[in-house]
C-alpha cells in the first residue's frame, strides 16, 4: 500500500511555525538512515559534519544511548543549538548543562534544535526543534492548590 508524503508547502497559505509547536524530525532522520542503507545515498553525503559540530559533540555532547546508525561503531551523542536574538546567527552551542538550562530559562524566546551526532563518522541528523525561554506556557502554568 501506497503512501503518499505530502512534501513541501502546499496549497496558497503558508503558515508560519506557531509558537509552542514542538517539532520530531525522527522520521525524516529514519528515512535517510533508510536511504542510506538501501545505496540511494552515499554515507560521504551524510556522514560531513561540520568540524566544530563534531568537537562540540566530543566536549559537551550527551550520550543518546542508541547506536551510530551508519557505522554501527560508536553511540551517537545529542549536542544542542540554541537560536535566538542576542545568538548569534549559526546560533549558540551551549558548552555546559548549566549554560543550556540558563539560556532555555531567557526572558526572550529561544529556539532549541537538537542535534544527533556520531564522534566516529560524523554522521549528523536534526532530531527535534522546540522552543524555549520567554512567556512559555510552562513558565506561566499556574501554581497548584495556590
Ligand atoms: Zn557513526
């Protein structure tokens, strides 16, 4: 049975992100990883992380627990991104727990993209963005029994 991905923006109206929206890039991520087993792309083409992403990977990376899914040799890690104004552009890359928790907690609104990274083969794949800081609705939820 067929399935058809919608792919691309389609239909008139674009509609911006909304604010709050988490979004899971697990499937787009199994399917490259399908992709990439069944030949139709070349590990050279996913296997490039930048040098900096593979450093930050190796210094402050949090171990994910699975598997390389490509090499098979070394546990991936997960390295955060952080974007947001007063970031800058290529967005920060928070060097310890404590900074990440700092700059999720920012009055200003930040977003968050998580990262899965192999140290071995610098395989690399966006796993979920979210957002973070500002007037989130889990910084306003209302105290319980107040
Ligand atoms: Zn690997």
């Amino acid at each position: 049975m067929a399935v058809t991905p919608r792919s691309g923006p389609s239909g008139s109206s674009s509609t911006p992100p909304a604010a709050g929206a988490r979004v899971e890039y697990r499937l787009a991520r199994n399917a490259v990883v399908r992709a990439v087993r069944g030949g139709r792309v070349g590990v050279v083409d996913v296997c490039d992380a930048h040098p900096e992403l593979l450093r930050a990977a190796r210094n402050i990376g949090t171990p994910s627990g699975e598997d390389c899914p490509i090499c098979e040799e070394a546990a991936t890690v997960q390295v955060t991104y952080v974007f947001g104004s007063g970031l800058p552009p290529g967005g920060r890359c928070p060097a310890t727990k404590t900074e990440l928790n700092r700059l999720r907690r920012r009055e200003e609104p930040v977003l968050c993209y998580d990262v899965e990274v192999c140290p071995a083969c610098a395989w690399h794949h966006l796993t979920r963005k979210y957002p973070a800081g500002g007037a989130t609705a889990s910084a306003r939820r209302l105290r319980p029994g107040g």
